[in-house]
C-alpha cells in the first residue's frame, strides 16, 4: 500500500506540469493555425477583389470594343439608306469607304461590307448587274449547301484582304445564316457564333460576323414589318481586336469561350508573354459572363504566380512558424517552473494523505510490536474495541480471545513472526454496550526488514451487513425459484392450449423466424394447402409459397388498395422486420402456392414475434382466401351492372311505403335526383284508382295471382304514366322490403298463341332461313320510344319464337334480357361462355379428390351464371346443392357430381338449341358504308373511358362500346387489337385492362395531336 501512495505521488509531482505544457502547446498550435487561417482568408479576399477589379475592367473594356464597329455599321447604312440599296453601288461603297479612315476609327476591323439578299429565280440577273459594276467576272461561293433566299457579299472594303469573301453566300453555311435571320427578325445587330472567316482560315473559330439588318424604306404606315433587304457586316477577328488588351494583362490567361444559345466554343486564349516565363495558378481562376449582341461569351481570367506575388501578400507559413516558436519557448520555461513547485507541494500533500488514509478508513487498522502489543490504530479500531490512550502497550490478545482461542491465536502469532502472512480468519465479535454480535473478518500481515521481525499489522473487516445481505439473498433466490417453476408449468399450459385451438381451428396459420424459414403449421393449413407439418416445418422457406407480392393499405372505409409492389420475393422478410418495427400489423395480398402446383389468391395478415431483448424472433401469417370472396365480387359486379343499366323502373320500397333505393332509369324518368328520390312515398308517385292506396296494390302483386298489373305513375315530367307493375318480397336481417319493376306499357308484347305455333315450330327445327336485320335496330342502348320498322316481319316471327321456347322450356328470358340491359349480343357471347362451361363441368375428374370446398365453390359459380341467364331450375339445383355441402360434412361427392351430371346432360341441349336460334335472330355486323374517322376528338376521348369504366365493373355493355371505336384502337395498337377484341368478346375483362393501360398513353398523344 504504501508503495503504490509513493508511486501515485511521483506521478502527481509532474501530473500538472505536463498538464499545462500540453494546454499552452494546445493554445500556442490553435492560435498559430487561426492566425494563418485568417491570413490565407484575408489573402484569398485581396486577391479575389483584384481578380474581380481587373477581370470587370477587361470585360467592359471587351465589350467596348466589339460594341465599337457597330458605328460603323450605322455610318455605312445611313450612307445607303440615303440613295436606297437598288441604287447603291460599286462606286458609292468605294467612295464612301475612301471618305473613312477605318484603321483609325475601327481598329482590329478586318473591313466593312454589304450583304445583298437575292432569290435565286433573280441569281443570273444579279451576277450580270455585278460584273458590269465592276466590269469583271463576279463570282458566286458556297460554304455548304445552298439556300434559297442566297445571302452574297456584294461589296466590302478595304477589298484586297477580303478578295476571298466577296461574292460568298454566308447563307450556306448554317452559323452565318441563323445569324442573319436573327438580326433581321430582331431588327438590331446581332453577332454570329465564332466561325473560321474565309479571308483567316487559319484562325479556326476565331472570327465573328457583325450584322445589321437594311430594311426597305415604307411609304405608308402599315402593320406589317418592312421587308429586309440586306445587311451591312463587318467580319472582325478576335486576336486583332483583343491585341492590346492582352498586353495590359500580361501575368494573367485570359480565355473567351461562347456558351450560348451553341455549344460552347472558346475561340481566343491570351498567349503568355515569352520574355518572363511564368506558371499560371488554376486555382484561383475568375469568370464573368458578358451579353454582346445576342451572344453571350464567358471571359475567364487565370493569374500566374508571378501575378500573385507582385500584390505583396503576408506569407501565412511564415506566421505559423513564428507563432509554434513562441509557444515552445515559453512551454520550456513554464514547465520547468512548474515541476519545482508541485514537487515541492506533492511531499506535504502525501504526508497528509497517508495519515488521513489510516484514520478514516473503514477498516481496522492496528499497528503491534514483535511482542504482539498495540503501538497505534486508527479510528474504527478505537470504535471497535473502544481503545483509548490506556490501551497502548496492551497485547492484543486481550482483546481478540472472546472470539479466538488463545492456543490458536498463538498460532497464529507464530506464523506471522515466521514472515507469513495470515488471512481471512473469521470470527464473532459483541462490542460493548451493544446486544448484536458482528462477523469480522482479521489479515495479520508481518512487518520485516532484513529478514528481520519488526511487529505486524492487524486489519480487520466488518462484514456483518455483507453476511445479513447473503443470508436475503439465498431466500430470494429460493423464492424466485418456486416462482420459476410455477411460470414454466404455466406456459407450458398455455402453448400447449393454443397450439390445440390451432390444431383444431380451420385458420390457416403459419409461423416462421426472422429469416422466412417455416416453424409452425398449423391443422387448417395442412387442410387448405394439401402440405404436411412434418414436411414443411424446419425445412421450407415461406417465400417458396408465394409469389406476385403486394402490399396493401386498410383505409378507415375499410378499402384494401394496392401500395408497393414486392418484385423480388426474397427481399419480402427484410422489409417486414424494417414495417413492423413501427406497425404492429400489415397485410400483403399475394398468390399462394398449393401442393399440387396449382396458386390462389389470399390476404396474408402479417405480425411479428418480438422479444424484449431479442428483437423480432419471426412471424406470424394469417391466410385469408379470396377464391370464393373474388366470386362473390364478380357476380355482385354483374349483379349491379344490371341493374344500373336496366331499361325497367326499379325499386326498393320499405314497409312503410317509402322508397330506400331506386336505378338510374328510375331517377330518369321519374325525374328525382338519387337523394330527393328516397324521401318520396310510393304512394306520392302511384296513380290511385278511388281510395286504393299502396298497401292495397301490394297485396294484390303478393298474392300469388298476378304477377304483373297495368297501372299509372306520376312523374316530374309526365302526369300519367302507363306501366306494367310486378313486385317480389325480400327479407334482409329480418326487415322486410317489397322490390318494384315498372315497365313501360309501350313495350312490345306478342300473343301468346303466335308463340305457341313458333315454339311448336322449333321443336322440330332449330335453324330458320332468316333475312339480315339493319344493324341500326341493334344498338346497345335500348330507348323504349323508338319501335322496329312494320315490315320487318320476319324479325318479330325470331323474337316471337324465341320467347315462345323459352316459355316452354322454363327459361326466364325476359328477366334475363332486363338483367343485361336488353342487350340481346350481350346474352348470345354470355350462352356461349355458359355452354363451355357446363362441357367442362362434365370432364371433370374432381372426384380424385376429397376437395368439398373446390366443388363448393363450383356449385356456387354454376347458381350465379345459370340464374343471370335465365336457367332458374338449374340455379335452384346448384343453390341447393351448394347448402348441403356448407351444412354437410359426410357429403357424398360421387352421388353429387352423378346428379349435376344428369341435370348438364338435360340443360345443354336446350341451351344449345336456344344459341342456334340467337344466331339467326341477331343479325351480323355488317361492313361500314362509308369510311370512318380515326382522329381522335372529345366524343371519342369520352367513348374510351367509357370503355374502360366498363371494363373495371365487369360491365357486360363493354362488348358494345369496344365495337364502336374497335376502327380506332386497331390504328393506334394494331398488334394487340386482335387480342383485345378477342378478350372482350369472351368476357375477359380482367386481361383487357392492361391492354387498355398501355393504349391509353397512346390514345392521349394522338389526341393531343389531333387537337392541334
């Protein structure tokens, strides 16, 4: 102990020395860095203030410059406005020139011309008049492909340097021609891009042409531009004109580069002075960007270093050095001073610790001599054994013998004055005046020098409160135990609990880890998946079952709609561990793989297993099945369609008369909103003979007698309307509604023995001789004002004989026709499919298997399509099968299919046998008279979202509305035309819509185009 106080007052003599070396170094580096740091921003804002001063003074003095020859532009088209262009010639270009002094006044010009516009139609007769201006030969030059109107430098002086510009045709070449036409347009000068000047070849893209327009003069004002006659120009190189600048610059790079409206081209760059070589410093490059007519240059300016150092800046490494010098210095000489005094503080301070230690330590501490008498202690040894000054000199085995036997605390002593140290001896010690015993724990460790036996030092531990605290310990922990145990026995209960209700429940539920690998499956999984537990768990991986991922939102109105889609199936698990981290729940919609290959589509309700210090330990999936819900779906949406597009009155009516829902041709002719309708009575809207009210009409439709009664209805637009009333009692949650169907009285009806004689008359043939229909009586929306033409006999005989078989065959025809909007197109495509339907039903092998839900769920499609057809025996077939496979668990599968066998096998040939006589009854499409348009306009913009509208809703009206613009949909998607109209015919809406998808965009453009 007392070599670890020396060693720790050592270190504390140098401890805050060193501290303060290493802050004052800290300091000195800090403030030698900021003081460079400054100078090198307060050189960097002087240079940059330079740069900035000087490239503005070289800028404008640029600008300057080119501006400068636009004088003389002026002059020399004042010069030909004066006497007009048509009489300006060769003579008066030279005398003007001559009056000039441009090498004085225009500087870097490279000359100053006239630029003549001629048509070619007028080419041979401008080349004529230029040769006898100057009696010599005028030649015509091209730099590209020529142009009608030709753009010809007739005249420019001084002429010697530009003998190869005249007679060019700046018009050929592209950059020239775009220049020309701007200044026309702009009626101002306007520069080219840089260009290679014809009379400088050998400056590529140093050159530049300067425009201004020559207009034709008006004699009237007039609302129209003056026509451009010409232009005068100036061909101007950029090295002559910028010669001097540069030489004021010398030091500094100077780069000129045009951006726009062309790509950038830099078309001059200064040329350092070669009488002092010098290195220019990128860093520190300038740019400004100037507008010089209708162009707009970049001038970068790059200093060199022989630029910079002439400004005379402080050096900031300089700084730096001197600063760190400083700082060492003045860290030698305060170090040095430092180790003195705490040296000198650290030998009074480890005095004092070392007393202080022995005194209020918690131990005990006695000192004793080699005769095992007490020389010192500290202040819990007095406590202890209540010593006082009486006790010094006493042995201590007085005081230790009530606890140790004085034979071996002797033996003890022995030990320890033979150099060993003695440890851990425990013993119970009652110090006087207290009634509780304390366990103390005694270390006699020997004090020697030369081998020498000086004395021994006592230390003794109370460790009463550590024993008390064991002893609470040990109960606790017993106690936990029992509780351990109790917990255990209790969760096994639990689990083994769930897992029966698991085992016993239909759910299909499956567990997996963190990583998708399959680790619990339950009962009703093995039943609607057809895999085995023992086959799946610990060896499948879940994304193995599913595919075509999709996560869905649950709106408040409880509408699932697709958010993201999962491409690739692996990624699935590690996106659910990231979302249930914040969610507590999350459904996915997804395709689900059954044993024999085959997928349907379910909701999977996704939760994590989390663990408190673990994390997420794995999922759990909740399978939902959507086959039957998807079903039900679909035939609601026909349903529906039905309705909304029924040409019939329809109402709801509840039993107090008033009317809780109505169609769209209810409101229609009734002439109520689908909101003002339902606070109407039926009695306000019925016409009453006497006193009869509505309760009396209802029990006279109810009754069983009449199934339709011709009555009279008020309506907004009509006082009295004729209908033909039948009505049918529904019940739902055990309130009663009384639906209405009003018919117009208009409608056509056929006596019944004329459909007898046709009905007698088909039973022996199936096919008759029958005489093309208009197409026009074929539309797809029926109006009930508009009749068939008188002659056409043979049409009403079809109908007449059609409803005449169907009565004898039991098939509600009518009722079906109303169903599907009166769409007789609509009901042959929807027979057909039925048809196929029930040839199929047949071969079915379903009884290889015990699949009661698959054939559930057949019996349920065959009650929706045969009942929207009109087959009312075979849909009460179907019903009543379907219930007793819900209600029966036994059910017998073969005796089942035997029965639908027998009933397909009576069903089908009358089925048949009705198709053939629709194919005679509804006439063929024929060929347009007259070509049809295929621009697309509002009208046909409205007709494909009305398409596609129907399409979405499974709206068996979509077969119409595609017929109508079919034309136009093969001109914008001719490759998948056939396939669509294909899908259409056969009901496949769901493939359709993403046919319909990608021709949108396409129907968009070309709309937009037309429109234009």
């Amino acid at each position: 102990m007392l070599n670890t106080v020396k060693s720790d007052a050592k270190f504390n003599t140098y401890k805050w020395a060193n501290l303060t070396s290493i802050l004052l170094l800290i300091i000195g580096i800090f403030t030698a860095f900021t003081l460079m740091s400054n100078t090198e921003k307060h050189n960097a804002v002087l240079l940059k203030n330079s740069l900035t001063q000087h490239l503005n003074k070289v800028s404008q003095e640029v600008v300057e410059r080119v501006n400068k020859f636009e004088y003389g532009l002026q002059g020399l088209r004042g010069a030909i406005n004066t006497i007009g262009l048509e009489h300006f010639h060769y003579s008066h270009n030279l005398a003007y020139f001559h009056s000039r002094d441009y090498a004085r006044e225009f500087p870097g010009a490279r000359g100053f011309g006239v630029i003549k516009i001629v048509p070619k139609k007028d080419l041979k007769t401008f080349l004529q008049q230029a040769n006898l201006e100057r009696s010599q030969e005028f030649n015509i030059k091209q730099l590209g492909v020529p142009q009608d109107p030709l753009f010809i430098v007739q005249y420019i002086e001084p002429e010697r340097p530009n003998v190869e510009s005249l007679g060019l045709d700046i018009g050929s070449e592209e950059s020239r021609r775009f220049a020309a036409l701007s200044s026309a347009i702009a009626g101002s000068v306007t520069l080219t891009a840089p260009i290679t000047l014809v009379q400088a070849n050998n400056k590529v893209n140093h050159g530049f042409l300067l425009l201004l327009p020559i207009f034709a003069p008006l004699n009237s004002p007039a609302l129209a531009p003056p026509e451009v006659l010409g232009w005068v120009y100036a061909p101007l190189l950029i090295n002559e004109i910028l010669a001097t600048l540069t030489e004021q610059s010398n030091g500094i790079k100077l780069e000129i580069t045009d951006i726009s409206p062309t790509n950038n081209v830099q078309f001059f760059t200064s040329v350092p002075s070669t009488a002092a070589p010098t290195t220019t410093d990128n860093q520190h490059t300038h740019q400004q960007q100037i507008q010089i007519y209708g162009r707009q240059w970049q001038v970068k300016f790059t200093p060199s270093t022989q630029w910079i150092s002439n400004l005379h800046l402080a050096d900031p490494q300089r700084i730096l050095f001197i600063t760190l010098l400083a700082t060492l210095l003045l860290i030698v000489v305060l170090h040095s001073l430092l180790r003195f005094i705490t040296r000198r503080m650290d030998n009074i301070r480890q005095k004092i610790s070392l007393s202080s230690f022995i005194d209020n330590s918690s131990e005990c501490l006695i000192g004793v001599d080699s005769s095992f008498a007490m020389l010192n202690w500290n202040d819990s040894a007095a406590t202890m054994f209540s010593l006082s000054n009486a006790s010094y000199k006493k042995p201590i085995i007085h005081y230790l013998s009530e606890s140790i036997s004085p034979d071996t605390l002797i033996g003890y002593f022995k030990k320890v004055a033979r150099g060993e140290r003695v440890t851990k001896i425990e013993l119970t010690y009652q110090p006087n005046n207290t009634i509780e015993s304390r366990y103390l724990v005694l270390d006699i460790t020997p004090l020697l020098k030369d081998q020498h036996f000086l004395g021994a030092s006592f230390t003794i531990n109370d460790v009463s409160d550590f024993k008390l605290l064991q002893r609470q310990l040990q109960q606790h922990n017993s106690e936990l135990k029992n509780q351990v145990d109790e917990n255990t026995l209790e969760i096994e209960q639990a689990t083994l609990f769930q897992q029966n209700i698991l085992n016993s429940s239909k759910v299909v539920v499956i567990a997996t880890d963190a990583t998708g690998l399959i680790s619990f499956f339950s009962r009703g999984a093995e039943q609607s998946l057809r895999f085995d537990h023992d086959d799946m768990v610990g060896t499948h991986n879940f994304t193995a079952l599913i595919e075509n991922v999709e996560i869905l939102n649950v709106a408040h109105n409880d509408t699932r709609e697709p958010e993201v889609i999962l491409q690739d199936s692996q990624t699935i698990f590690s996106f659910l561990h990231q979302y249930l981290q914040q969610q507590d729940h999350l459904l996915l919609q997804c395709n689900i793989k059954q044993k024999y290959g085959d997928y349907k589509q379910v909701y999977l309700h996704v939760s994590a297993m989390k663990l408190r210090t673990l994390g997420t330990t794995g999922f759990v999936f909740v399978v939902e099945d959507l086959t039957e819900k998807n079903a039900i779906l679909k035939t609601l949406h026909l349903i529906s369609s039905a309705v909304d597009f029924s040409q019939h009155i329809l109402l709801w009516v509840n039993k107090d008369g008033y009317i809780v829902h109505s169609n769209k041709h209810a409101q229609q002719v009734l002439g109520y909103g689908s909101k003002d309708i339902q606070s109407k009575n039926i009695d306000s809207i019925l016409v009453h003979n006497s006193e009869q009210t509505w309760q009396d009409l209802k029990l006279s439709l109810l009754d069983g007698n009449n199934n339709e009664i011709g009555y009279q209805i008020h309506t907004l637009n009509n006082p009295s309307l004729s209908v033909r009333i039948s009505a049918s009692l529904i019940t739902i949650d055990e309130v009663e509604f009384t639906f209405i169907e009003a018919k117009h009285i208009e409608e056509k009806h056929y006596n019944r023995p004329a459909m007898n004689a046709a009905a007698k008359e088909l039973s022996t043939e199936h096919t008759l001789p029958i005489k093309p229909i208009d197409q026009s009586y074929t539309s797809v929306t029926r109006d009930d004002n508009i009749a068939p033409p008188n002659n056409d006999h043979s049409a009403g005989v079809i109908t007449s004989s059609i409803e005449a078989y169907c009565e004898q065959q039991n098939i509600d025809y009518q009722g079906a026709l109303s169903r599907l909007s009166h769409n007789k197109t609509v009901y042959q495509k929807a027979l057909e499919l039925f048809m196929e339907d029930l040839s199929q039903y047949t071969a079915l092998d379903i009884l290889s298997t015990n699949a009661n839900a698959e054939f559930k769920m057949m019996f349920h499609t065959l009650k929706s399509s045969s009942a929207t057809l009109g087959f009312t025996a075979l849909s009460h077939f179907a019903k009543k099968q379907e219930a007793e496979i819900k209600n029966n668990e036994n059910y017998d599968l073969a005796q089942g299919y035997t029965a639908l066998v027998e009933q397909i096998n009576l069903v089908l040939p009358i089925a048949q046998s009705l198709f053939n006589q629709l194919q005679g009854a509804v006439p063929a499409a024929s060929e347009p008279t007259r070509q049809q348009s295929t621009a697309i306009n509002d009208e046909v913009l409205l007709l494909f979202t009305t398409l596609q509208g129907e399409i979405d809703t499974f709206n068996m009206n979509a077969t119409n509305t595609f017929d109508n613009i079919s034309h136009i949909l093969q001109v914008i998607e001719p490759n998948d035309h056939e396939l669509l109209a294909h899908l259409v015919k056969n009901l496949k809406f769901e493939q359709a819509q993403e046919i319909l998808k990608n021709i949108q965009p396409k129907i968009l453009q070309k709309y937009h185009s037309d429109s234009y």
